[in-house]
C-alpha cells in the first residue's frame, strides 16, 4: 500500500502526463456548486468531469465529498500538472436524494461537455439517471455505490464496495468471530431494504445460525421503538444500515434499551461529528472502512494527511473523504494513461480495458477478480475497526476463521476482509 512517487500509471498503461482537476460549478443544475479551484496556471480547453452528489438531505451529506474534489484538484493542477496543459473541471451538482434534481443534474452535465463522471455518491442516481448515462456513453470513475443496479451496470467502475457492499464484511467479520444470529436494520428504501435481504441470504451462506431484519426511518425522532424490537429477539450482534444524520440517535437508542449485541455500521456514520453528540453510546461500536485509517503508517495516506492539511483544513478526514480521494487519483490515473484524445468514448474504452490498478489508500482491485453477484465491484475487501477510548483501532482479531479464511486477505498489518467472495 506504499505510495512510491507522485504519479502512478495503471498496470500497462503509460501516465507520462497528469491529469488537472478543478472544481466549478455545474451550470444551471440544481444544487450547484459555485466554488473553483485553482488551475495552477494551466491554460487550454477544460477536460470536464461531473459529480453527482447528495448533499441537502436529512439523512445523507456528501458535502465533504465536493470538498475533496476541489482539493485534490488544486494538488494535481499545482503539483502534477495537466494533460498537455489542459486543466479538467470537475462540476460538482448536489440532487437532494431527488429522482427529478438527479436526472436535471445529469442533463446539465452531458450538456456542459463532460466526459465521465468521478465520485458519484448519490442516493438517487442508480435508480433514476443511470439508464440515461448509460445512454450517453458516459462512464463514472470510482465514487460510492448506493443502490444494486451501480453494482451491476457496465458504465459504473467503482474501485471500493461503498457502504452496501462494506456491510457484508461485517457479516463475514461476526460469523468468523461466533456470532450465531445477526439482526439488520435498515432505511425504508428500495436500497436499504436491498440490504436486508441481501445480507439473509449472505448470513445463511456463512453458516449463520437465525437472521432477523427490521426497517427504520432515519427521520424518525426517536428510534428506541425499532431497537427494542431488535434487543428483543435477542441477536448477538447487530447491523445498523445507517447514515451520519441518525446514527448518534440511534447508537444512544441502543444504549438506553440495554442492547447486549456487537453493534457494526459502515463507515459512513463514523465521523467525529457523530463520535461527539453519541458519547458513550458508541464505545465499542465496529465500523467496516473501504480505506485505510488517515493515522495509518503508509505513503498513501501521508500524501492524503498532507493534500487535505493543506488545502481543507477544517475537513475532518474520515472513510469518506478517503473514498473521495481514492477516486479522484484513480481518476488521474486512469485519464493520464490514455493515449491520444480524451472523450468520453475514449475514457470508457480505457476503463474496460479492465486492467488491475494497485489502489490509493484502499485495496488493489482487480476486474478480473470481481464477485459473481458484484461484477463492477473490483476491490470487495474492507477494513473493520473499533471504536474505542476516543479513537478507531482495529477490531479484534479473527483467532480462527475456520472455513471463511478465503474471506480475509492479511497485507502487512492489515487484514482487509469480503463478504463477497471474490471469483477464482
């Protein structure tokens, strides 16, 4: 996981140039963005990338993701340089988790000329404006998946699981650790109800003992109601398919109801805002990352420390912003080593190349490699980790994991694990 220079090609392609980033508004669109990063001083016709972000949402904020691509920009632009002196925009356009504000959004994207698209994260897109992607011939670069058809679709390359498909880490993560029944709850989605059923068919996979699964609503004013139906069957351990917005609520319902269970969330929720207003509540919670720590001891995540320290230092950096920065390296990656014209059809002929990238802050990925059920999805493996005494460690050790060791892949000191067993 060693970052060794400052520009890294994809496995048989060339990055003799680098990729500029900066981000501007997306013209016209609903929730635009109207910041901009510097070009650093580069000129030429703009090389245009979209992101399609939910950030005004009570459940969800991807604000942080916006920030991320303005400062990962400004690095790129001001240290790398560009493509033939040509800067990329990132346009970034906030849909409010709205079918209509995400296909407008898009619309207003393709318009403006942009290429692909790079850390989607959006609880509307899949299910409402991914068809017309496709259409458009457009490809989005990494991001964070929401719902089952961004795991499928052949225009989406995520490079990690997103929240979803972190999930059932922790399902493999308590089964190897003796835990016979699980409960799940989830938002009252399309995509969290994907969740619940997915992981009861995962959990019996594993050799689970009982599974039960209940839903929520993340704007409900208090969820001690839906936790004590979970405390109530009993579980020995538990999965909280919940957003940053309600999950200081609902770690402090599953403290006052007495829920005596391994508690698990993605690492969505795991933000120092949250860690702050749950308290207590959240000792001892097992949060599933599809990136390294920011503290971890590696390259990577020095030169991630130190992009964000110098250009969003009021960001707090947590598995989110470092999916964020993750794609927007793979990003660069992936535009510097096409040779010849940059369009969209040229950039999704480079993405099905299919060629293996070894990652930035995350696991290597490799297309060849993809889960049956999760065919975009070339890095399944997440990193599971505590929190506890104030900080996130790394979550106990699986002593024997018995007939799910081909779940867990150990590099150095990490043990990154799938609950989407990888195809041989």
């Amino acid at each position: 996981m060693s970052r060794r220079t400052p520009v890294r090609a994809l496995a048989g392609g060339a990055a003799s140039t680098a990729l500029v980033l900066a981000l501007a508004a997306c013209a016209g669109g609903p929730g635009a963005s109207d910041a901009a990063t510097s070009t650093g001083g580069l000129e030429g016709e703009p090389v245009r990338l979209g992101s399609i972000l939910t950030i005004t949402h009570p459940g969800w904020d991807n604000s942080s993701v916006q920030t991320v691509n303005e400062a990962w920009a400004s690095y790129i632009n001001e240290e790398l340089g560009g493509i033939d002196g040509r800067p990329v925009v990132v346009e970034s356009c906030d849909d409010h988790g709205d079918p209509a504000k995400t296909s407008q959004c898009l619309n207003n994207l393709v318009d403006s000329g942009v290429v692909a698209l790079v850390n989607n994260s959006s609880l509307a897109f899949g299910a409402n404006a991914l068809p017309a992607m496709e259409q458009a011939g457009l490809a989005n670069i990494g991001g964070w998946p929401v719902t089952a058809d961004e795991y499928t679709s052949p225009h989406n390359f995520p490079t990690t699981p997103g929240a979803t498909g972190t999930y059932p880490s922790l399902a493999v993560y308590f089964a190897a650790t003796g835990a016979g029944k699980l409960a799940v709850a989830y938002t009252n989605t399309p995509s969290g109800q994907e969740v619940g059923v997915s992981l009861g068919e995962l959990w019996e996979e594993l050799g689970g003992e009982d599974y039960f699964m209940t839903e929520f609503d993340p704007t409900a004013a208090d969820f001690t109601p839906m936790v004590s139906k979970i405390a109530a069957e009993e579980p020995d351990a538990v999965i909280l398919a919940v957003g940053e917005g309600a999950a200081a609520r609902m770690f402090q319902a599953a403290r006052n109801v007495g829920l005596d269970a391994r508690i698990g969330a993605s690492s969505t929720p795991a933000t120092p805002a949250v860690f702050d207003a749950a308290g207590d509540s959240v000792e001892g919670v097992l949060f599933a990352f599809a990136a390294v720590p920011a503290d971890h001891d590696s390259e990577d995540a020095e030169t991630y420390r130190t992009v964000l320290g110098e250009r969003a230092p009021d960001l707090d950096l947590t598995g989110q912003t470092a999916v964020a920065a993750s794609s927007m390296q793979y990003a660069y990656d992936l535009l510097s080593s096409i040779e010849g014209e940059i369009t969209a059809e040229s950039v999704l002929a480079q993405l099905r190349k299919g060629e293996p990238w070894e990652g930035f802050l995350t696991h290597p990925t490799d297309p060849a490699n993809a889960p049956e059920g999760m065919p975009q999805i070339s890095n399944p493996y997440a990193l599971i980790q505590e929190y506890r005494d104030g900080a996130l460690v790394p979550a106990p050790a699986i002593e024997d994991p018995g007939h799910l060791s081909d779940y867990i892949d150990t590099r150095g000191d990490l043990s990154w694990v799938t609950g989407n067993k990888p195809g041989s």
